[in-house]
C-alpha cells in the first residue's frame, strides 16, 4: 500500500465520520432553524427519489430518449405492483425479485 | 434485534451493491489491502464508487476528500434529523451511533419511529437507539460480506450484468411503503425531477439540493394546509 493511497483512505474514514456525525459534534444547546426541523420528516422520501431518479432516468449523463428502457420498465412494474397490493405492502425483497425478474431478461438478452 | 428483522427483506438489495462496489474497486487497480481499508474504514458505497476514478488517475487529494464530502452530503441532512433522537447521548457515542448509521437504517429507523422519545424518558430513548444499533448491525454485515464477496470473486462475477441494480430496487421497495400521504408523494416526485433536472451538477450536488428544495417546499405547503384548516374567529 503506498503513502497516497493510505492518506486518502484515512481522510475518507475522516470525511465519513465528518458528514454523518455533522450535527452530532455540538453539544446540547445547539438547535436547527426551526423549518428544516419541521421540513425534515420529508428528508428520507426526498434522499430516496433523489438516489433512484437519475439511476433510471439518466444514461450517460443525459436524459433517456425512449420510454423502451429496461430499469424504467422494471421501476414500472414495481410501482405497479406495489400499486396493486396497497393495501397490503410486499416486502422489499419482493421487490427487488419482481425488479431483477424484470431487469435481467430485458438487460441481459435483448440489451435495452 | 427488532431493527435487524425488519432490515433483513432489504439484505439482498445492500450485499449486491456491496459486491458491485467490491468488484469495481479491485477493476480500479486497488489491491487488496488498500481495497479491505477501503471496505472497512471508510464505509461509504456511494463515495467509494465516485472516488474510485480520482484514486486511479492519482488526482490530489484534497480533490478525492472534497469529491467524498459532497457525495455524502445527504448524510449531513440525516445528522441533522438524527440529532433529535441522540441528543442526549455524551459526543462520543452519538458519532459512533452516527458513522453506522448509512441510508437504508437511517431510513428504516425514522420510518419506525417517525417521533423522537421526550428527553426525560431516557428508557424510550435506549429502546429507539438499540433498534437503530440492530439494522445497523445487519446493514453493515451484509454490506461486509457483499464487499468482500466482490473483492476476492472479482474474476467470476460479470460486471456488466447489473447486479448494482437491486440496491436501487430495495431503495424503491422502501421508499414505496414511505409515501402515506399526498405531500409525501409530492416532495416523491419533486425531489426526482430535480436530482434529474440537475444531474449535470458535479459532486452529486444534485442530490442534495433536490432534497433540500423538495423538502422546504413541502413544508411550505404543510404550513399553508395548517393554516387553512384553522378556525376563522
């Protein structure tokens, strides 16, 4: 292992530590603005949408021409799903099966 | 342990992103020691994925920590929320709670517990955290075993196949059961058309202000429904 790589993974260990704990160092009198503490219940649908969108969406950095896409038919088939069964939600496992169900076949053997 | 249960449907989706993060890092030219550093300190997929490529052109490192910082901003909005929860921790142990804290057991902690304890009640307090200890303790397993899976089966598993994908479906998968009412599913929709619209963004700032203005704006339609729903003397 040479010295550069060393430091750069120490420094990421440092940085992950960093922007998990960011608002964990100050001590108890520390508060939020009142609104971010309010808006946060919206945070973890918004990280969510916000990692999965331009997974689907974006090849290559720009936007899918065709709708003929297999994670945006996979994604489709999920949500349809999920749509379905509402009232009784299937696990995450489900999902992810129904997903590469989908996903594999298309991706793997006609390449879209 | 309850949080472990309630992580385990999502496993499948952490251990083979973990093995695509594996295999991608020994495809960079790491070796293994530096690839295990990797794996074990730094913890972070999606900051690993996009260190990657700087590593291998040996860019400074200032630019590698800075890129790192910015693909993990999100987390610096989940401190934020997490803050609630641990507050009355000592500085040490609320870190630590923290740095093993990643998406999926932030996520599945706040979908449990959408409400902090009250701080006086230092029991509900213990009971929140130990489920927060239990999926982390899962999530970081299987990410573990899914990393090193890819490190040292590199040459049998196919790249090109898309494993990495069921990671994004047990995003999906949760993120499915979180949307329970209309602005939820608007701050949804938003946040992905922004993260799209801004995907030209480096760093993955994309994320982050998607979350940021998605969040503040559903908020602002909270507070106007609030509003409306007032009594007029």
């Amino acid at each position: 292992m040479d010295l550069y790589h060393f430091l750069s993974l120490l420094g990421m260990t440092l940085v992950t530590i960093l922007a998990r704990a960011f608002f964990l160092f100050a001590n108890d009198n520390f508060k939020l603005p009142l609104w971010l503490d309010r808006a946060l219940v919206f945070a973890p649908i918004a990280a969510l949408s916000a990692i999965i969108a331009p997974e689907v969406f974006v090849i290559e950095g720009s936007l899918i021409s065709s709708l003929w896409n297999s994670k945006l038919i996979a994604c489709s088939c999920c949500l349809f799903y999920f749509f379905l069964k509402r009232f009784k939600p299937p696990s995450v496992l489900e999902i992810i099966m129904l997903g590469l169900a989908v996903y594999l076949p298309l991706h793997l053997y006609f390449n879209i | 342990m309850q949080g472990a249960l309630e992580l385990l449907p999502a496993c499948f989706g952490i251990f083979t992103w973990g093995m695509m993060t594996g295999v991608a890092m020994i495809h960079s030219g790491l070796n293994y020691p530096e690839s295990l550093m990797m794996t074990f300190c730094v913890f972070a997929g999606s900051s690993q994925l996009a260190v990657l490529p700087l590593l291998a052109a040996r860019a400074p490192i200032w630019v590698i920590l800075a890129t790192a910082f910015c693909v993990n901003l999100r987390f610096v909005v989940f401190s934020a929320h997490l803050r609630n929860y641990l507050k009355t921790y000592p500085r040490g142990y609320r870190v630590m709670c923290a740095y093993f804290t990643a998406d999926l057991s932030y996520i599945q902690f706040i979908k449990r517990f959408p409400i902090p304890a009250l701080s006086i009640d230092q029991k509900a307090i213990d009971e929140q955290t130990a489920y927060l200890a239990g999926s982390n303790a899962l999530n970081w397993f299987s990410w573990m075993l899914g990393s090193m899976m890819g490190l040292f089966l590199t040459h049998f598993i196919p790249i090109d196949w898309g494993l990495g994908f069921a990671g994004f479906l047990a995003l999906l998968g949760i993120a499915m059961t979180l949307v329970s009412s209309h602005l939820r599913l608007l701050a949804a929709v938003l946040s992905g058309m922004l993260a799209v619209y801004f995907v030209d963004l480096p760093l993955k700032l994309n994320t982050m202000l998607a979350i940021l203005i998605s969040i503040a704006v559903c908020d602002q339609f909270e507070l106007y429904a609030a509003r409306q729903l007032k009594p007029k003397n």
